[in-house]
C-alpha cells in the first residue's frame, strides 16, 4: 500500500475515469443553457415583410408585431407607421385581416388613433384589388 505504484496505478485510473465525466457534464450543461433570442425590432420585422409567400406566414408576422410593438414606440413613430404599410400592402392581406388589425392596435393607441386609421385607409385606397 506504500509502493508508488499503487498511487500511480490510482492516480490514472482517476484521470481516466473523471476526465471523460467532466467533458460529458460540460457538454451536457453547454447544449441545455439556454439560447439568447433575437431582439426584435422594427427593422427585423420589415426583413420578414419581404420573406412572406402566403396568407398563413402573414398571420403570424402580424400576431409578432403585435405581440411585440401593439404600443406605438414615441421615437420611432413613423417607422412603425411604415411597418404597418408594408404589412398590410402586401398581396395576402384580406380585408378582414386588415380590419382586425387596425382595431387591435387602436385599441392600444387612444392618443394615435387617427394616424393609424389614416395610414392603413391610404394603403386600403391605393391598394391593388
């Protein structure tokens, strides 16, 4: 029990056993934290604007923009008011879709309710039908 190469026989056996374990836990650990998510902002949803092909992919972009920018943003007004252009402008838009739209987001924006009816009645005139 006092030779050295018991302790060195122990020692590598240790290392070989403990080595492989940590990288495992390291691993496991590195593949379960949790990612960082995109920041949305109204410049990622104007990139998404011009990746749609259908109706359903415009649905779900209009439920993100709501679910992240319903309230008018002070700084960035007219942006949002752009955003709301390009979406509801494009081809896939229905009429009730676009009525329901509006509604959500007049709800939440007493104070620029005239802008935003202003805004989505010009599209509605001008848009191709």
């Amino acid at each position: 029990m006092y030779s050295i190469e018991f302790y060195i026989c122990s020692l590598v056996i240790a290392f070989l056993i403990a080595i492989p374990l940590m990288l495992i836990v390291i691993v496991i650990s590195w593949l379960s934290s949790p990612k960082k998510k995109k920041k949305m902002t109204l410049s990622t949803i104007n990139t998404e604007i011009k990746k749609i092909k259908n109706s359903q992919e415009l649905q779900k972009l209009l439920d993100k923009f709501l679910q992240y920018f319903i309230v008018a943003p002070e700084e960035k007004f007219q942006e949002w008011l752009e955003c709301i252009n390009a979406l509801i402008s494009l081809e896939f838009a229905s009429l009730d879709m676009i009525v329901d739209f509006k509604e959500k987001l007049e709800s939440k924006n007493l104070a620029r309710q005239k802008d935003i009816a202003n805004t989505i009645a010009l599209v509605l005139k001008n848009k191709k039908r």
